[in-house]
C-alpha cells in the first residue's frame, strides 16, 4: 500500500549535500499572554534548523515541538541531544533525499524532531533548485488560504465574549476554542452561545477522562467539533461516551502520528488535524493528506504556535488541501511583536495569500537578535 506518486518517488533519489547543520534557539516575545492548561505563556521559544549545503545554500527548518514535554514526550532540549548524538553522525553516508529518510527512520519517536531535519533539507534544495518535494506533488493547490484562529482559556465570560467579537472582526474562518473539565460553566456555554460565528470549535488537548463524560456532554451537545477529547491512546472512550451521552464529532490531534494511526482511527474520526512536525514531517504528511483524499476524511494543518518559517511551511502544505473550511495557521501579529520573516505573514478576509508563504525570506538581523544560543555540527 503506498499513497506516494512517481514523480515524487523519483524526487527522492535526488542527491542531497551537508557541510554543516546549525541548531539557533530564538526566542519570540508573545504581543499577550496565551493561558491553556499547560500554563501561561509569554513567548515563544523555537528551535530552528539551518541545513548548510557544500554549495553555502542554507535551508531553514522549526522543530515546532514545546520546550516542556506536555504536547508530546518531545522537547525542544531533547530534541538537540537527538540530533547532535544520534541523527547528525549518521547523515554524514546519507546522499539522497530518500537516504536522509532511511536515517530519519531508525530513530523511534521524535517525529517533530526528525520533521525539522527534512523540512531544512527540504528547504535547501528549493531554494537551490526552485523545487522541492512539494512542488514535486501534482496536486492543484490554493492562491489564498483560509485560517482559524485557536484561543486559549479565558478568566470570565466577558473575557471571552469580547475576544470572540475581537476574532470575529478579524474574519477568521474558524474559531477554536481551548477547554477542560473545569471549563464546563454556564458563563462560558453563554458567550458562546452569543456568537453568530458558522464555525465555532474546541480543543480538549486530551483532558477528558470517564470521569468527565458529563462535562464533555455539554459541549458535545452544541454540536461542534472537539479535537482530541480524551487522552491519546484513550480513544475506546469515544464510543463508551455515546453510549451514554450524544454523537462526538472527533477531530484527532496527538493521538495520531503516523498513518497507521490514523486508519486504526476509523468509526472514531470525523475529522483530521494535520501537524506536520507531529506526523514526522513532509513525505509523511504528503502519504497521510493523499490518504485522507482517498477515504474522504477532511483533513487541515494545525500548528504549534511556529515563527513565520513554521508557519509559512505549513500554510504550503495547507494550499493542497482544497475543500479544508480553515487551518490553524494564524498569522504572525496575531502571537509575535516581531516575527522573524522580512514579510511577516499577513492575513485579509480570514485568508492568507500564497505571496507570504511561497518563498519566505528570513530577515537575518532579527534572527540573530532573537537568538539565544547556537549549535555547529561539522563533520
Ligand atoms: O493542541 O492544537 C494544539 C499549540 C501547541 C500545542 C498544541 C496545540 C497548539 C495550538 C496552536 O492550538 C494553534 C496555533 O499554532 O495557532
Ligand atoms: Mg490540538
């Protein structure tokens, strides 16, 4: 079973040169405090993969894993240790596109880690050659992309009514919105109810346990999608849920990372959010779009708070995904005071034109003054 076309089979054999990898910590400073059930947070600390080649070519890649392991087990100072140790000595023998995968591949787990690598891999030979495995895949793609906008928990009702109005405004084509258990109040059920948005959604980031099924029940019962109701692994729960309750209309976020995931998914997905860096990277995303366009399965790209070159990356892969409704692909003033593209990507009428993300440039004198550390790996 394969979902991979010629073309971009024969892409893959295309011969790839490292001189050395740089691993630059940036720290992005947040325009407002973004609270989940994670915690508050501030700015935006990022890993960023500069790929050398022989020729001075450098390609750019975000490992868009959290700092902290309370995504995924990924972390972004793991993440350093796994390349520096185990990933880096061996993409000396990798020549090809194909050979850099193979090596990707004996590392178990640290998909947004592996991610990173070829997305900067991926990057140089763009802008070496002008194309790069997406150009590669024969798939009509969109001029203008539609975003939604995730928000995060809100103190009061009036909080969140008035960045309801706020989003609103700003035309984004969905709006989603961070619960829990505790979240399950009549304050909150009427600022949402309050809204005239056509795409109102949530995200339980897995917080839902048996014990919850109450609470889920209430936002279940208005009928919008909630991603990632229980915790991942947990998926069982979903069909104990409406035994005693209503439909969920479940759009599967952390429980997914590889394709075999996802069609063991089946009868519990309604939807599904896409991470690029979650699922291991682009060929791995390329195989689980072409099979969610085979089974029907609406799928958009979600994001993971990324810098503009995250984002930009994203909303490439976003353009192929002709019917989504949105993504979660905000634009850069909506997190960062600065962003570190020359173009921070901008949004009108909720969309987001392919002239921000087609060929991103970064601007290096803000790079470096965001950067907290960095790591040269030469052989
Ligand atoms: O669950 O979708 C999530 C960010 C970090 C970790 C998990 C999630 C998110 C987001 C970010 O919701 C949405 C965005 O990038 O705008
Ligand atoms: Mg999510």
């Amino acid at each position: 079973m394969t979902f991979i076309s010629a073309s971009i089979k024969a892409f893959l054999n295309r011969e790839v040169s490292l001189a050395k990898l740089e691993l630059v910590i940036v720290e992005l400073p947040q325009v407002k405090p973004f609270r989940s059930a994670i915690g508050v947070r501030t700015s935006r600390k990022a890993l960023i993969i500069k790929w050398h080649t022989n020729k001075g070519v450098v390609g750019y890649g975000e490992c868009s894993c959290r700092p902290d392991p309370f995504y995924s087990h990924e972390f972004v100072d793991g993440a350093i240790q796994v390349i520096e140790e185990f990933i880096f000595p061996l993409l000396k023998q990798a020549t090809t596109y194909a050979k850099v995968l193979a090596v990707l591949s004996k590392i178990r787990g640290w998909n947004f880690t592996k991610a990173a690598i070829e997305f900067a891999m991926n990057d140089a030979i763009r802008r070496s050659t002008g194309k790069g495995i997406l150009e590669t895949w024969e798939r009509p793609r969109l001029e203008k992309v539609p975003v939604g906008i995730s928000m995060g928990l809100f103190e009061n009702g009036l909080q969140m009514t008035e960045a309801i109005k706020e989003a609103e405004t700003e035309g984004y084509k969905r709006l989603k919105f961070k619960i829990n258990p505790e979240y399950a109040n009549p304050e909150i059920f009427k600022s949402l109810k309050a809204s005239s948005h056509a795409n109102l959604s949530f995200d339980a980031n897995g917080l839902f346990t048996y014990n919850d099924f109450d609470a889920l029940a209430q936002f279940a019962s208005l009928g919008c999608m909630i991603e990632q109701p229980f915790g991942p692994g947990n998926s069982y729960l979903q069909s104990e849920f409406e035994k005693r309750h209503t439909k969920l209309i479940n759009c599967p976020d952390e429980e997914v990372e590889t394709l075999g995931q996802l069609i063991e998914q089946k009868g519990n997905l309604a939807e599904l959010n896409i991470k690029p860096g979650r699922v291991g990277g682009l060929y791995n995303t390329i195989e689980m779009i072409e099979y969610c366009f085979a089974h029907n399965i609406p799928a958009w790209i979600g994001g993971m708070f990324e810098t503009g070159i995250g984002r930009a990356q994203n909303l490439q892969i976003a353009s192929f995904l002709m019917g989504a409704k949105a993504h979660d692909q905000s634009p850069s003033n909506r997190y960062f005071k600065k962003d570190v593209l020359k173009e921070p990507i901008e949004m009108v009428d909720g969309k987001i034109d392919s002239s921000y993300f087609l060929h991103p440039e970064i601007d290096e004198k803000v790079f470096e003054e965001l950067t907290l550390s960095n790591i040269v790996l030469k052989s």
